[in-house]
C-alpha cells in the first residue's frame, strides 16, 4: 500500500473511532434523558428510537451518496465537463414521495405521543403542583397540602404528578430529563405536564431555556419517596417552624432576630415568624439537601460563603450583600439549622 493511501485510511479510521466513541455514555449520569425512570419518560424514549434510526438510515443514505457521486463522477481532466441531465420525473417523483412519507409516520407517531403525555390526569391518586420559574430558583406549591417548598420537588412514587407550570419573571423551562420530557415556563400564560417516578430516589433536572446570567445554576431535583415517606413529608412541611428559646438555644435565637433586624423577614416566608414573597420558603430549610437553586450542598461551609456575598457565588442573584459578621452568620446559620 502506498504511503499515501495508508495515511489516508489512518485517518479515517481514526475518524470513524472518534465518532462511535463520542456517542459513548455512563447510564448513571444524573442528567441523562436516555435512560428513562417514570412512564412519561418512557414513553418519549420509545418516539425518541426508532425516530433516531429513521434519521441515521437516511444520513447514511444521504451521506454514502454524496460519496459516491462525489468520486464516481469526479472530473478527471480540466477539458472534461459531466454530462447535463434534466427533467428526471421518475427520479424527482421519487425524491418528493420518499422523505414526505418519512415525515408523515414520523409525524403521526410524534403527534399521538405529544396528546398521549399531555393528558391532564385526574382522580384521588393525582398530586397536584404548582411549579413557579423564578431568576434563578423554582417554587413548588402543593395546593391540596398546604405545603410551599423551594428546588427539591418531593413526589410519591407510583402516582401521577399534575403539574402546573407559571413564571414570575421570564421564559424558563422545566426539565427532569429521567422524569418527563422540557415544558416551557411562559410568562402570562399557563403550561401543563405530567411526571411519575416508579422506584424512590433522586432525579437531576434543570432549566433548559436561557433565562439570564445565573442560567446554568437553575437547577432542580425531584425526589420521589414511597407513598407511606411522601405522606410524611407533607406532615412535617404543613406544620410553622418552631422559634427558637433564647434558654435553650441562644446562637439560633440570635440568629432569629438578626433574621429580622437583617431584612430576610422582608423577603422569606418561614411559617408562624416571617411572611416575606420574594425568595424561597424557608419554613422547613434544614430539611433540604440542597439551595440557591440546587447548585450547593447545605452545609455549614457553603451557608457561610453564601451569607457572606450572595451575588459573588450566584452571579446575578437578586439577594444582596447583607455585610454580616462572622457572628452574625454563625446565629443565622444556627437558627436556619431550626428549620426542619
């Protein structure tokens, strides 16, 4: 073989790795819409293949033509010219017929999947959730339960979840990809969508509409516990938040009043204490794993850093700069830790 031809077969099989290679995936990824967890999901996941192989059959097709053409037909000398061939009309028929019957069983498929997952359930079994986007975090309000909470969207597991999408601010859009397929989140305007998770657990989501500078850190999770667990949950999150005994708990009844003093009061809800509307409910804070949108772990460490300048780890984050001291953060953080 000729050293040209062999660097030229090097390379394309060098290409045709990378290619396969790059199609490679973990399963376990947290935010991976091919490996579904709950029936809506399945459900687009059983459009999403065959609609895929459909596409790379007539790629292959598309692409080993051009090929073909390509080098069959190539100019070999400067005075020779391809031959001038019009009006095919079994070929252009051809053409015209092929890829609109593609289109239309593609079609029909997409349409009766889209009604099929659209469908408002109703009944005992259906919990409803009033989702609101905000820049940059999600309200989940259960209407039936009486319970606000922020980021973590609790569900049982084997139940429909009637969804209701608003937005306070600008187009957002909600998205837990082992769950559901993305439904948009429209100002004035209000969507519907449906999520179930079969086994108990986790599920990663996020936003998945630019909505401004702190875009990528609007994330969620939906945490799906058995029905007995949600029940549960729902108790402890209809009840007001204990405020804390000066006696018994003095840092966290510090914190409670500089919670005040400090203006939070003015902008969070905690249940029985403050009845703020512009941020997340923070009646039950200590319950949750995560905050300031599901993008830090709640721990001591990152409420220190948090308290201390808001906007410089979320930029864009509309709560300010409060200039605390350290030992007014250590009494906030404490009486946050109350908040179960």
């Amino acid at each position: 073989m000729r050293p040209s031809r062999r660097r030229h077969l090097t390379a394309a099989s060098g290409f045709v790795v990378l290619t396969l290679l790059s199609a490679c995936g973990d399963k376990e990824l947290p935010q991976n819409a091919l490996d579904p967890k709950g029936p809506e999901a399945i459900r687009l996941d059983n459009l999403i293949r065959p609609v895929f192989l459909i596409a790379a059959a007539v790629f292959v097709l598309v692409e080993g033509l051009v090929v073909y053409v390509a080098l069959r037909f190539r100019r070999r000398s400067d005075d020779e010219a391809p031959k001038q061939v019009h009006g095919n009309v079994k070929a252009e028929i051809g053409w015209t017929i092929a890829p609109a019957a593609v289109l239309l069983v593609v079609g029909v498929f997409t349409v009766f999947t889209l009604f099929d997952i659209s469908e408002t359930p109703a009944g005992p079994g259906v919990v409803r959730v009033t989702v609101t986007g905000h820049r940059w975090w999600w309200e989940y309000e259960y209407p039936d339960h009486d319970v606000v909470t922020a980021n973590e969207l609790h569900i049982p597991t084997g139940q429909k979840i009637a969804v209701t999408l608003l937005s306070e601010d600008v187009i957002h859009s909600f998205w837990p990809p082992k769950l559901a397929g993305k439904v948009d989140v429209v100002p004035n305007r209000v969507n519907k969508m449906v999520i179930e998770a079969k086994t108990p657990g986790v599920y990663h989501g996020q936003c998945a509409e630019f909505c401004g500078l702190s875009h990528a850190n609007m994330r969620l999770q939906v945490i799906a516990h058995t029905p007995a667990d949600f029940e549960r949950w729902v108790a402890s999150n209809a009840a007001s938040a204990a405020i804390p005994d000066p006696e018994d708990q003095p840092e966290a009844a510090a914190g409670a009043a500089a919670f005040r003093a400090k203006g939070c009061a003015s902008c969070h809800t905690v249940k029985g204490y403050a009845a703020g509307q512009v941020g997340p409910d923070l009646t039950h804070f200590a319950q949750r794993d995560t905050f300031a949108g599901a993008i830090f772990e709640n721990d001591e460490r990152h409420l220190r850093a948090w308290l201390r300048d808001p906007p410089a780890e979320k930029p864009g984050s509309i709560m300010p700069d409060l200039d605390l001291t350290e030992d007014e953060i250590s009494d906030l953080i404490a009486y946050l830790d109350t908040l179960k």
